[in-house]
C-alpha cells in the first residue's frame, strides 16, 4: 500500500498503523485513510490513468489497496455510463442533467465499487471470512466477491428484506443469516460478531478502507465529463458515506491537479420514512437525530447514519440542499426514470429522482448547472415496489381480428 500513510480519527486526529480497525480508541471517532498526495502526485499522472482498464480499477493508485504487484479480486467493476439525460431534463426544467448508471455494475448496485476495495484488503490482511451487516444491495457484492475470492462468507440483513435481494445474494452460495429487528439492529449485532470471531466485516472493521471505493463515482464522473467537475450532484443518502465520499473524490482531483479548481454543489436526497439527515438539513438543525425506518426504500433505511452528520455538513458547506420523497413519490421517480430515459432504478434511484424533482422545483438547482443525478441499484432488485397499476398492460385473443378491434377501440 505504497502511498498510504495510515489511519487517522476524523475528530481528534490521532494516528494509527493499517490495521482492520475502525474506532478511535481515545475519543471513538471514525478513522479515515491517509494518504501521501505529494508523493501520489510525482509518481501517477492522469495519462496513466486514461491508459488503466475500463474499470474503476483505473484509479487503483488512488485507492487503499495492496502494492501494484498484487493481483486483485477483480469482478470488472466501475467506468459504468455516464448518460446525457436530456428527456428527463425535459420533465425537471434541467438543461444540461446526465445520470450516472451505476445499476450495471456485476452485482447490480454500486455496492461493487466499495466491496472491491474492501475484499482485497481483507486478503492483505489474512482474513479468511468476509462478512457484512446489510439492507441487501451489499449482501449481493460481498458475497459474489468472496465467492471469487475463495472466501468463506457470512451475511447479515434485517428480516423483512426484499425476497429479490435475498436470492441476488444467497445465489453465490453464502450463509445468509436475518436478523429480527432492522438495520441498525443488524449493524450492532455485527459489530459483536466482528470482535467476537475475528472476520473480516466490509461495512464495520474495513470501514476505512471500504468507503474509499466510492470516490471512484467521483473520479469516473470527471473523467466521463472530459476530466471537469460537475456543477451539482444529487446523491442518495443511507449511511452518509457514499456522498460525502464522491464530495471529497472531486477535492482529490482537484488537490491533483487533474481537474480544474472549482466547486461542486452536493444534494442529498432520503426517503421520507427514513431522512435523519434531510430532515436535519430542513429543520436548520446542527446534529442528526435517529429515526426508526418505514419506507419501501429498504436500502435506505438506515435510521442512525453512520456519516450522517458529515454529510450534513458536506452538503451544508458545499452549498448543497436536502430533500425527502414519499414513498407515492418515489414509485413515480422509478416510473420517471424508466418512461424518459429507459432505465429501471431500484427504490433508492426512485428517491434520487423524485428528490431531484423537489430540488428543481424548489429553486434549489439552477437550470443551467451541470448536474448529475447518482443511480445505485437495479430495478430487478425492487420489483414489487412497481405494481402494473396505470401501466398500458392488455389481454386480447391470439388473432388479428382481435387486435385489429383493440387499436380500433383505442383510435375511437
């Protein structure tokens, strides 16, 4: 891990060697990566970059990884689409809105791009199990990368998960265990089992280090947009760490030189059954306030936010806003999404969109900024959040007459 330094405390700056450790042992704060950005900077040029796999491995320099020489557990993640969405533009009063697709990834959630950088360093470190506490997206990715990398594997999710993501990640033949009580429950518990029996947790001891794959959204945007930053990012928020990360991505580049100086605007978008930290951006309120999660946006529900306050602050300070979406409203983003540009989002896109809407429609996002709307997870992994209710859906006889009396029917 050639151009990491070590782990520091966000609140108290206290340093520690590269270890799986997560906590603060003088004031309990969250650790972060460090890294030695001069001697980053010397030694990897953009150019090296645009000559990387398409992957988000491009940017494996930048991430806290093993030495170069060490192969990696690769599923092909990353350098996912970066779409021009100009019909759904259109329908927000948005000139110049791109989405950025991340429900093509291989396990169909941007899941892959944090677990990818956790897996590895679990082998780094020796560890022969790799688990996690999940609302199911990262069930999927980390039992699909253990099950690459030979990896015994132990999954941890709330009990009322969407059966479609119960299969996405027992199919890799993992050990699925539900939990009665909800997220946060789950996260507890883990956070026991990972003391108690000494695995690797991606989401819990590898926090540090897991978190750092998401600046790789950050990274692949700027370069998708000709190596610039967006004006305005509207990204879903569950944990707080997937936002506050691509916030600092675009800093990194800029700290690089690779992009030019400048400001990117950050939004937040949760479900209004579970908005601690939208809900504390309206209300003007300084600290984030847990909340017990009721919505369909499972993989948001996430009522005591890990990064939560500092993705408060990020959107606070990067002059960004917040919304929340009803559960009616986000239905009708996944319906948005899919009728105007052709993708079919989870739940948690469905957010992402109707917040975005409410953003629009606020004054909260100039028409003529630069914006990028962040799309999380696949549509197949949420179907029964979209009923067929109001959908053009029509039985007929197998014959021609028949149709021929339907279009009739229609024109009349």
């Amino acid at each position: 891990m050639s151009f990491l330094q070590g782990l520091r405390c966000r609140i108290c700056h206290a340093e520690y060697p590269l270890s799986a450790n997560h906590v603060c042992s003088a004031c309990l704060g969250p650790l972060e990566v460090v890294y030695d950005w001069d001697r980053l900077a010397r030694s990897v040029s953009r150019q090296a970059v645009e000559h990387g796999p398409y992957s988000m491995w491009r940017y494996r320099d930048l991430l806290p990884l093993p030495d170069g020489d060490v192969p990696l557990i690769d599923l092909g993640t990353g350098f996912t689409p970066l779409l021009r969405a100009d019909n759904l533009g259109k329908a927000l009063g948005l000139r110049h809105l791109y989405i950025k697709n991340d429900a093509v990834n291989p396990t169909y959630s941007f899941k892959d791009r944090v677990v990818g950088v956790a897996v590895n360093v679990a082998r780094s470190f020796g560890f022969k199990t790799l688990a996690c506490a999940s609302t199911g997206n990262l069930a999927a990715s980390v039992a699909a990368h253990a099950a690459k990398a030979g990896m015994d594997c132990y999954v941890f999710i709330p009990w009322d998960l969407e059966p479609a993501k119960i299969v996405n990640a027992a199919v890799y033949g993992c050990n699925v265990v539900k939990l009665r009580g909800d997220y946060d429950h789950v996260n507890r518990v883990c956070s026991e089992i990972a003391d108690n029996f000494g695995w690797a947790f991606a989401n819990i001891n590898l926090r540090p280090f897991y978190a750092e794959g998401s600046k790789t959204l950050a990274y692949e945007t700027a370069e998708q947009l000709g190596w610039r930053a967006p004006d305005h990012i509207v990204s879903p928020i569950a944990g707080g760490s997937v936002l506050t990360k691509m916030a600092r991505g675009f800093e990194d580049l800029r700290q690089l030189g690779w992009i030019p100086a400048g400001h990117t605007r950050v939004s937040g978008a949760q479900a209004a059954g579970c908005a601690p930290v939208s809900s504390a951006f309206l209300e003007g309120r300084e600290h984030v306030t847990p909340v017990r999660p009721n919505t369909i946006a499972k993989s948001l529900a996430i009522g005591n936010p890990a990064d939560g306050e500092v993705a408060l602050r990020t959107i606070r300070t990067s002059g960004g806003a917040a919304e929340m979406a009803t559960d009616d409203e986000i239905v009708a983003g996944i319906r948005l999404l899919a009728s105007t540009e052709g993708i079919f989002t989870e739940t948690a896109g469905g957010v992402t969109v109707a917040c975005a809407q409410r953003l629009a429609e606020g004054g909260k996002i100039d028409p003529d900024e630069t914006v990028v709307l962040y799309i999380t997870g696949n549509g197949l992994k949420t179907p029964d959040a979209v009923t067929t209710a109001g959908l053009s859906i029509r039985e007929i006889p197998a014959d021609i007459e028949a149709f021929e009396a339907m279009m009739s029917s229609a024109v009349a």
